[in-house]
C-alpha cells in the first residue's frame, strides 16, 4: 500500500493527481499555472470537496513542486513525504527508444533530454520536472509514461515518410504520434464496454481537444496515428494547423518575409487551426455560440478532417467495431460526436440523438441497430500513469 502521484509538466505548468494504490482512489488533483512568469497560481482540490488556491510567482519547476509538496503536508493530505512510494512522469517524446514505460534511472533520463529535439516544448520541462521530484522524493518508484509509446506498434508503411530513407536511419525522421496513453486508456475501455477482448477488436479512437489527434487500434495495438514527426500533424486542432503541404511553408515564408523558419513553425503551431481560420477563438464553444461564417467554416473544416482519417482508418482496418470519443471536445461536444459518427449512415453507423445529449459520461450512444457501436469514454492518462508506476514497482 502506498500513495502514487501522476505528473504532466508542461512549458509552464505542472498538472498531478494523487493516488491511493492499489485502490486508484483520487486523493487531491490540481494544478500550478504559468510557471516562470510574474503571476502565477497554485490549485488543488482534495478530501470532501475541499479547495486550495495560492497565487504568488512560481520561478520554476522546482520551486512549483517544492510548493506543491509543502501544501500537500501542510493540508493534512499527507502526514509525512514517505507517504509517497511512486512518481509518475508523462514524458512527451520516447522516440525509438522506448516502447514502453521504463523505470527512471540516469540512462533514462539522459535519453530523455537527447529526445528533446523531438519535443522542444515539452521534453526539457518533462526532464526538469523527474529531476526537481528524484531531489525530493529520493527513494520513490519513478516511471517514465511515453505519449508515444503506445504508436511504436505502427508498421514501418504507416510510420515512414516518403523522403529518403537514411534521413530515417541518421535522423530518426518518422512518424511517431502522441496522446498515446489517452488512446491506450480508452481502447482498453472500450473493451471493457463492449465485452470484448481488445485483442479482437477494431476500434478507431478520437482524442479531440485543444491538441487532437485519432488513432487505429487493431488487435490492442496502434497501427497507425494522424499526428506525425511532432503533434503539428493530423487534423485542424484549436492552434495548429494539421497537414500542410510542405512547399506552402516556403511560399508563405517568401510572402511575409519570414527567414527564420521556428517563426513560421510558431504560426503553424499557435495562431492556426479553428484560431486561425475563424480570427475569433480557439475554443470550440465560442465558434459553436457564433453564427459568424468564419466561426462556422472551422468548425466545418474540424469535422471534415476528422472525418477523412476516420473513413481512412476504418478502410485500413477492413472494418470497425466502435468509434470511441474522448477529450475535450470529444467527450463534451454533442454536435461534433454527432457529425462524424453520421459521416458513416452509408455503412450503417448511427447514433442516437437521445443518448448522444450527455457530456464527460462513459457511455454508448449509437442506435442498437448501429453496425458499429460509438461511444464516449472520459480519458485518464494520470490514472493510466498511476497505472503504470503499479505495475512496474512490482
């Protein structure tokens, strides 16, 4: 017995659950926000409905998890740090690497700086983050939780660009995917759902947030993933721009006079997607409560990527067993569930417009004569790390 905290260090913040394991039941949940800025803040919600917020600068990580620490003792939630036998850590970018989580050692965590050129964003606070808790928390379990582990299953015809191959050999050019601990939660879900051994299912998983990405899950693996070298590929996402064709980069660069090819990445990944087409909002909401025509073209243009790579995957798949909503808009957004999933009436997929109103709820909610189910299933990638910090203690 003992207490396992799930860590998501961000560029500016710091996301963590706190877990009594094996019983998975949630102690305290919160949140320190923005990070290295002037005005920072520190949330967390625990026992019966209890809350906590402190607002005061926060320099680093380290200083984030030192105050987090303190709180945790200083409201009771904890009597003693000992308390504390596991730390999970979401790690961005694994590369080839890793396939799998790993029990942290100082080779792990030297492999995780060297993949920081794959996640540039997230890697080094990913690093800085293992580091500050190893300091505190020395003789707890730390595991490494890879958003792209889940992926490595892919094929090599799925996984490979069409450039030249030693660019994949010297440089590890790929396709690697991200969100893969969502995706993994919820295709294990979804069998639990329908009854079924993953190892026998075809399921296509829909992560749909501010970042989004879907995923083929075939037989329990990920065969292939719309995001790609980085989370900028794949579909309209609420900055980023999804697939581009590479050469638009270089005209627009020529256009605007932009000879640093990180400030058209920046555009590419911050002022793009539903933000970029509407000139409104990024969130959802806004553009679906706006009658503008720009706020409804990107929602149009979100939901017709979506479904491309859905009927793509279903194609690639031979078939499907559930489409399975989850994320943000995924397991909130009655419209956008109810848009895809209608894409596929030729095929026989249907939803139910009374079980489709619901919102964060794991449910069915096709038709019993839908010759796919569809679901939503909430995701839980900290209870998927604490997870995987239980498994590998043993």
């Amino acid at each position: 017995m003992g207490k396992t905290i799930a860590v998501n260090a961000g560029s500016s913040s710091l996301k963590f659950q706190l877990f009594d394991m094996p019983s998975e039941r949630v102690i305290a949940k919160g949140l320190v926000d923005r990070i290295g800025l002037a005005e920072g803040s520190f949330t967390i919600s625990y026992g019966d409905g209890q809350h906590f917020k402190l607002e005061q600068p926060f320099k680093d990580h380290t200083v984030a998890i030192n105050v987090l620490l303190k709180e945790l003792t200083g409201l009771k939630i904890i009597e003693s740090f000992d308390e504390i036998t596991g730390v999970g850590h979401r790690v961005v970018a694994g590369g080839e690497y890793f396939k799998d989580s790993v029990v942290i050692d100082d080779d792990v965590l030297a492999k995780i700086d060297e993949l920081a050129e794959y996640a540039p964003l997230h890697n080094p606070a990913n690093a800085t983050g293992i580091r500050a808790f190893r300091k505190v928390l020395p003789n707890a379990k730390a595991v490494a939780v890879f958003d792209t582990s889940f992926h490595t299953t892919m094929p090599e015809e799925n996984y490979l660009y069409s450039i030249p191959y030693e660019y994949y050999e010297k440089f590890g050019a790929r396709r690697y995917g991200a969100h893969g601990t969502s995706h993994r939660y919820v295709s294990a879900k979804a069998a639990d759902i329908l009854g079924k051994p993953l190892s026998e299912l075809k399921l296509v998983t829909l992560h749909l947030g501010a970042g989004a990405s879907i995923a083929a899950v075939k037989n329990g693996e990920s065969i292939d993933t719309s995001m790609g070298f980085t989370p900028l590929a794949g579909i309209t996402m609420a900055t980023r721009s999804g697939d581009i064709d590479p050469s638009l980069v270089t005209f627009l660069q020529q256009k605007l006079g932009i000879t640093n090819p990180e400030a058209m990445i920046d555009i590419l990944n911050k002022k793009s997607g539903l933000q970029g087409i509407s000139g409104i909002s990024s969130d959802m909401r806004d553009l679906e409560n706006n009658e503008d025509h720009r706020a409804q073209l990107a929602i149009d243009i979100f939901v017709n990527r979506i479904i491309k790579y859905v009927g793509s995957y279903i194609a690639e798949m031979g078939g499907v067993d559930a489409l399975v909503f989850t994320a943000g808009i995924g397991e909130n957004d009655v419209n956008v569930r109810s848009r895809v999933a209608n894409a596929f009436n030729y095929m026989g997929i249907k939803v139910d417009a009374d079980k489709n109103n619901v919102r964060d709820k794991e449910t069915v909610i096709s038709t019993d004569d839908s010759t796919a189910k569809v679901l939503l299933v909430p995701t839980d990638e900290e209870l998927m790390i604490a997870r995987d910090v239980e498994r590998l203690a043993k």
